[in-house]
C-alpha cells in the first residue's frame, strides 16, 4: 500500500514539474539564435587577402635554326651558290620588268604626240621636227624622209622609189620592235628555268637528309630537319623568281602588241604621204 502510494506521488510530481522544464528549454532555445544574431559579425580568418600577382616570365625568342640566315651560314658552296644564282635573276626580272613599263608608257605618250601634232604640219619635214627627240615616230619619218632624199646610185636607182621608201620606213619600224623586245627573253628564260634552280637546290637538300640520316643510323628529327628545311626554301625560293617573270612576260608582250599596232598604222600613213609628196615634186619640177 505503501510502495502504491509513492509512486503515484512520484508520478504527481513529475507530471507537474514537466512543464516548467519545456518552458525553461524553449526560452533557452529562442534566445541562443537571438543572440547569434544580435552579435556584431566578425571577417572570417581564413578568408585571405587576394594575392599579389606573379611578375608575368618574359617572353623568349627562339632563334629558327632552319631559316633562311641558317642556310646562308651552315650551307656548303652549292647551296650557296645556287641562292646566288636566283637572287641575280629575280633582281634582273624585276629591273626589266619596271623599266619596260616605263618605257611602253613614254611610247604612248609619244602615240598620242604624234597623233595630235604630226598630221596637223604643212610638211613632212615640218612634221618630223615637232616630234621630240628619241620618239621612234620622229625617227620613222627620218627614215622615210632620208629614203626619198637619198635614192641615188647605180645600184639603188634599179629599185623603184615605192619600194626603196617601203623599204626604209619596214626597217625603222623592225628596229622599234627590237628595241621593245629587249629583255623579253632573259624573262621568259628566267622563267622556264628557275623552277628547275630551285629543284636542283630541292635534290642537294634531300641529298644531305639521307647522307645525316646514313651517318648517324637514325632517322631523328634533328638530323633530318635542316637539310630538308633548305630543300623546301630552294623550291619556294624557285618558284617566287619564275612566278613574277612569267606574268611579267605575257604582260609586256600584250603592251608590245597594242604599241606596234600604233607604230605600223603610222608608219602606214607616213608611207602614202611620203610618196604623195615626192610625187607632187616631180610633177612641179616638171
């Protein structure tokens, strides 16, 4: 009866005392994220301060051991050589290239001269003379002029005037034509043969590649890169001389062909007015 009696008196008590307990707790509960929040916020210690940017390395340069400069020192003669071969004649390409387009401008400056001042003269003496000096117009009518001054002789005198006026004025226009074809053929020579320089620089390269790979017994990069690197600049070096004289070329036969068109038609008429004139004074002193 006792032993009932407290522990039902246990059980009374607890069952009182539980809820100041839960109240106790809660308060304690609210009030700790309370205070976390009402405390001033200290930085973090491991958030570090950004760091100092390393200097940035310096860029180095790396010499090429297989260019053009190295090939120049380490090449033999034939090498060497053959480079020299094609410097001379794509720097012989170039001056006859730019001179003969300055002198195919002069001569169409020298047609339109003609044109305007030539047909406008009382005389053909009167004419050639208003001509500048070095036009191949003014020398045609020289020509021409001489032609019919100079017919005399036991042997000139079998050829009928006509024809020793043809004559004359054929041949000066022949000579302008010489002249604006020097230089054509060193540039289509240049042309057809600098491809095969080049090779033939191609095949000596190719020949020290497989004489370093013989030597060592192996066929490592190192050994193989600069006589190949050099057969490769032969055959660029080839091609960048017959290239620009090729189209140099077939550029100046095509201004050749255009200039002697103008200089036959005047040649042309300056033979027709030439015997016009020798014919009237033929008839005058008659």
């Amino acid at each position: 009866m006792k032993t009932r009696f407290s522990a039902f008196l246990a059980a009374a008590i607890l069952a009182l005392s539980a809820p100041a307990f839960a109240e106790e707790a809660a308060s304690a509960a609210t009030a700790a994220p309370a205070a976390s929040a009402t405390a001033p916020a200290t930085p973090a210690a491991d958030v570090a301060a950004p760091a100092p940017a390393a200097d940035a390395p310096a860029k180095e340069v790396i010499e090429n051991p297989y260019g053009l400069d190295a090939l120049w020192k380490t090449g033999d003669f034939v090498a060497k050589g053959t480079l020299i071969i094609m410097v001379i004649m794509s720097m012989g390409s170039w001056y006859i290239l730019i001179t003969k387009i300055i002198d195919q401008v002069k001569l169409a400056g020298q047609a339109s001269d003609a044109r305007s001042k030539f047909w406008k003269a009382a005389s053909v003496n009167a004419a050639s003379a208003s001509l500048k000096e070095g036009s191949p117009f003014r020398f045609i009518a020289d020509s021409g002029i001489k032609a019919t001054e100079h017919h005399e002789g036991a042997l000139l005198e079998q050829i009928d005037l006509n024809t020793w006026v043809s004559m004359s004025i054929q041949r000066a226009v022949e000579k302008v034509q010489s002249r604006l074809q020097d230089g054509l053929a060193f540039l289509a020579t240049v042309g057809s043969t600098a491809p095969f320089v080049g090779l033939f620089g191609t095949v000596w390269g190719i020949y020290h590649a497989l004489t370093a790979i013989g030597m060592s017994g192996q066929a490592s990069i190192d050994k193989v890169a600069g006589p190949v690197g050099e057969a490769l600049i032969m055959t660029a070096i080839g091609l960048a001389v017959a290239v620009p004289a090729v189209l140099g070329y077939n550029f100046l036969v095509r201004r050749n062909k255009s200039a002697m068109e103008e200089v036959r038609a005047f040649a042309a008429d300056l033979h027709s007015v030439v015997l016009s004139g020798n014919m009237n004074k033929t008839a005058n002193k008659k």
